[in-house]
C-alpha cells in the first residue's frame, strides 16, 4: 500500500490577526544575560576579600625578628686590679649566637612559606575548577556542557568546596603562621555567600522587570 503525502496547510485567522511567536523571559536575553549574575557576584565578593585581607595589620604576637632588636646585647668587661685599684677595661661584646639550621620539610624556607590566605584559596580554586567541570561532563555527557554548567551556574559551589580544601592545606604551615591564613579564607567565603546572594536577587528583580 502506498503511502499517501499529507500537507499541512495553515489557514488565516477568521478574525484579527495571526499573532507572532513570544519566548518566555528565561528563553531569552535573560538566559544568556543574567542567569550568570550570582556567579558575578559571588567572583566580585571573593576579589574584595582577597582585597581586604592582604591591606589587613597581622594579629597576634609580632614575629621572632621583630622582637629580636629589643633583646639586651650581651657583653662583658675586663676588670684589672693594680695596686688596690680596680680599673674598668675595655667593654667587649659576645660573639652572635650561630643561625639555627632549618629542617628541609619546614615550609617557611620554600616560596610556598610566603604564600598568603588569599593566594592559597585562589590557587586551591584553579585546582579545584578543572575537577568540577570534568565531573560535571560526566553527569552530563559532554565536555562543554559540564564546563558550561559548572563556570556559568555552579560556580558559586565551587568556590565553596574551594575554601575548606584551602584550610586543610593550612595545616601544612607551622602552628604560628596559621590563624591568619585561616581568617582570610574564612572571610573570602562569607564575601563569596554574600555575593552569591546579591546576585540571586538582582537576578530576581530582572526577571520580574522585563516578564
């Protein structure tokens, strides 16, 4: 039996005219615009903590080397005895103690040493990314929707599995140098929440501005 051809014939409106097509607010510039706006702020936030935190005075005790100019100098005098007398003699200073050897597993003799809390979260980060897209192209199926999905909606999580990866690595610092690592990586995630919120609710109020 062959098969009959079918035509679809579209017919004109009995009254009025034909309406044309409209896309839904989050089908169009919106998707593309502002769907990314919690990933904006929350980079924004993380930026002006790092910020902040670098131009931040230390707390706690200063250094060992700031307080070594206020140690007494060691010194000693010759005292000669003539004839009943005692005359004081030259004034000589002691020898500098030699510099205490550095074990090779300290993290303070190696440029990882001067690495402060902010750099560490950023440099945890750029680690972390490329496992969350290739992870996210698993679920999904296709490299470039995972990485799609991960820079431009979840972002704001990875950033958040970012910090506490950020503080384990503190621990590999000396017990001195920590607190002030782990303030800033805890203040660069609030600023990170914080962000992320600003930009749900300007995300929000487009959307209800241009429905």
């Amino acid at each position: 039996m062959a098969r009959q051809k079918i035509e679809v014939c579209v017919h004109p409106p009995e009254r009025r005219q034909r309406r044309g097509v409209v896309l839904h607010a989050a089908c169009s510039c919106c998707c593309c615009c502002c769907c990314c706006l919690h990933v904006v702020g929350s980079l924004v936030g993380a930026v002006v903590a790092s910020v902040r935190s670098e131009r931040m005075p230390p707390r706690g005790p200063l250094p060992f080397d700031a307080l070594k100019k206020f140690e007494p100098h060691n010194h000693s005098t010759e005292v000669s005895i003539t004839g009943g007398h005692t005359e004081a003699g030259k004034v000589t200073t002691a020898p500098p103690l030699p510099p205490q050897p550095i074990p090779p597993w300290d993290i303070r003799i190696t440029a990882a040493g001067k690495l402060s809390g902010a750099g560490l979260y950023w440099l945890t980060l750029f680690m972390v990314t490329p496992i969350a897209c290739a992870v996210a192209s698993i679920g999904f199926g296709s490299l470039s929707s995972g990485i799609l999905v991960v820079l431009f909606i979840l972002f704001p999580a990875v950033q958040l599995a970012a910090s506490p990866v950020a503080a384990l690595l503190v621990l590999l610092w000396p017990p001195e140098d920590r607190p002030p690592r782990w303030r800033a990586i805890v203040r660069i995630a609030a600023y990170t929440l914080f962000g992320t919120f600003v930009g749900l609710l300007a995300l929000g109020a487009f959307c209800l501005m241009i429905r």
